[in-house]
C-alpha cells in the first residue's frame, strides 16, 4: 500500500511555504491589478520576489545534490500547491525560475551546474531565470499549417553558440 503521509520535514515545508502565500504572495494582486503595463506590473512584483529569494523559494527548486534544498518531487508539489492555492499570477515568476533552471539541473555538466546554480542557492538577491518560447510576431500557433515557423535560430560556429532572432523580454 501507498503511504500519502508527509514526513515531518515536508510538513514543515508546507507550513512555512503557506505561510509565506498567504502573507506575503496574496497581497501582490493589490500592488500590480491597479498599473497600466504588463512591464510595470512585472516590475512591481519585485519586492515579493525578493522575499520569496529570502524565505528560500527559489533555493527549494533546486535538488540537495546540486545546493538547493528540495529532496524529491513531492517537495516540489507541496511548494507549486501552496503557492498556487494562493496567488497564481506571482507564483509563475517564482516557479518560472525553477522551470528555467531545470534543463542546467538535468543537463548542465557539474562545472555549470556549480558556477550557475550557486546565485540561485544564496538566499539574497533576485536571479530570474526563465525557459521561455517567444518571438515579437508570435509563437503560440507555430506549428500551424501556415504559419510562419519559428524565426530565431541558432547553430554551433566552431566553440560558440550563434543565436539569431528576436526574443520578447521584460526587465
């Protein structure tokens, strides 16, 4: 038989990231629905994303072996459910770093894993990283017939990565 329990650490995990939605997370619709741009709104979540930094959110996507602090899956659920359950707009940019940062965890080689993931374990300052797929003329419909593909490429030129394109970024 399947046992659903939580182990004391992952109780505690829950209480600690529900508190921080709750408290913290829930009051972002109140700084941002009121702003004009999607920029100024992204912009305007700063502040809670500091905090999530500190309170170890960002540092919880990634695994022990690699200098986070998540020990499994399940860590990984309880922390999406917590932060959903309570705002899901801020929770995809505090998600978003770790979806960003899983193909360096999965692939990257250990130098790059240790060099790139190291911001990202301090409890300090506000690393974004994103996996993102975007173009200014649009990819949601990029394998439609008739549409117009994906723009941006790249190709390897000797040691280098040669990107061309456009991407759609907010800073």
């Amino acid at each position: 038989m399947v046992d659903f329990s939580l182990s004391p650490e992952q109780k505690a995990l829950r209480s600690g990231v529900k508190y921080f939605a709750h408290n913290i997370l829930a009051t972002a619709p109140g700084i941002y629905d009121h702003l004009p741009t999607q920029t100024t709104r992204f912009r305007s979540t700063l502040p809670i994303y500091q905090s999530a930094v500190s309170a170890g959110l960002i540092k919880a996507q990634i695994p022990i072996q690699h200098g986070g602090s998540s020990s499994s899956m399940l860590d990984a659920a309880v922390l999406v459910e917590e932060l959903y359950a309570a705002e899901p707009s801020m929770a995809l940019t505090i998600l978003g770093t770790g979806l960003g940062l899983t193909p360096l965890i999965l692939a990257g080689s250990k130098e790059q894993r240790e060099r790139l993931l190291t911001p990202f374990n301090r409890q300090e300052g506000e690393r974004l990283a994103s996996f993102v797929h975007s173009e200014p003329g649009g990819t949601a419909n990029w394998l439609r017939k008739g549409g117009p593909g994906l723009q941006t490429t790249a190709y390897k030129d000797g040691d280098e990565w040669v990107v061309n394109g456009e991407k759609v970024c907010f800073f």
